[in-house]
C-alpha cells in the first residue's frame, strides 16, 4: 500500500454494539477525539458564512453547549454522547429557524428521548430548553 494512503473509521462510542467486537477493533487502530464544534468560532463562522443570520447561530451554539454539558456531566451517559454539530450544516446553505426545528423534533429529540426513556421530565425539559415545543411520541 502507497505511503500517503490513510483509511480513517469513525465510531461514536455512544453505538456500541457488540462489546467483544468493538474491543478487538479498538485494539487495533490509534484514536483521536473529535468533540462537537458548538463553542469554537470555526462553526460560529461557518455558520454565519453560510448566510445563517447571527443571532440564530449563537442561539444554536449556546442551546447546544448547555445540552451537551448535560449529557457529558450525566452519569448515565457522559461525553461520548453529545449531540453532534452536523445536525446544523445543512446542505451548505443558511440554517434557519425552521431548519432548526426541524433538525431538533426529527434529529436530536428522538436521541434525547432515547438517552432518558427512564425520564420523560427531562427528555420535555430539553425539548422546550431547544426552543421546538411539540408534544413527545
């Protein structure tokens, strides 16, 4: 194999699935961290590069903190279950307020309520904290 051919994987730790298998990969590949991008100005910028008007995105980027530092900080489920800042780039257009929405009910809501099914309260918290009122299936 050439010199300057990489093959990178991507696992999110929060899709385990088969333990004994996930270990062997793990055991045999080097890892780097990627953390959602919501507190750098890199996706601030993009965002408002994209023509997404700025008090959205700042409102989307400190949404999204506070929920991620949620996650991270419950013992449940912890860092490798952030919500991801993908979500909110779109097609490379300006994210909307519609767009978030909709990114929050058919996206991030079904995860949220998946993290706390033992805890609608805080899964409708969320959902109202998000600013995307609608009632929970």
């Amino acid at each position: 194999m050439p010199s300057n051919v990489f093959i990178l994987g991507m696992m999110n730790t929060a899709d385990r699935s088969l333990a004994l298998v996930d270990y062997a990969l793990m055991r045999r590949f080097g890892f780097q961290e990627l953390l959602p991008l919501f507190g750098s100005d890199v996706f601030m910028d993009f965002l408002v590069g994209c023509g997404t008007e700025s008090g959205l995105a700042a409102t989307v980027v400190a949404r999204l903190k506070a929920l991620n530092k949620a996650i991270a900080d419950d013992q449940n489920l912890g860092p490798g279950f952030m919500i991801g800042h993908s979500y909110f780039c779109g097609n490379g257009g300006a994210l909307t307020e519609e767009g978030y929405t909709q990114a929050i009910r058919h996206e991030v809501m079904p995860r949220l309520e998946q993290y706390w099914f033992d805890d609608r309260e805080q899964a409708e918290e969320w959902a109202d904290k998000l600013g995307a009122k609608f009632e929970l299936a």
